[in-house]
C-alpha cells in the first residue's frame, strides 16, 4: 500500500525486505522531478 500527495509518499510495507526496488525506484523519480521543476 502506498499513497501520495504533492511531494509526499508514504507506504505501509518494508519493500527492501522483498527484494522489490519499484517503490525506491518511484521515490527518485519523484525526487529527480522535484528537482527538475525547481531549475
């Protein structure tokens, strides 16, 4: 489970213990967009 508002993401599970990396990979996107519309 994941949500989302503006810049904020929060999650109810621990995927660095499934070996899953889609949710890290989605919090650096976010974060390399944020960064991005600040330029």
């Amino acid at each position: 489970m994941a949500a989302k508002e503006k810049h904020m993401l929060v999650t109810s599970f621990h995927s660095e213990l499934t070996g899953d990396t889609r949710g890290h990979a989605y919090f650096l996107e976010m974060i390399s967009q944020s960064k991005k519309e600040k330029l």
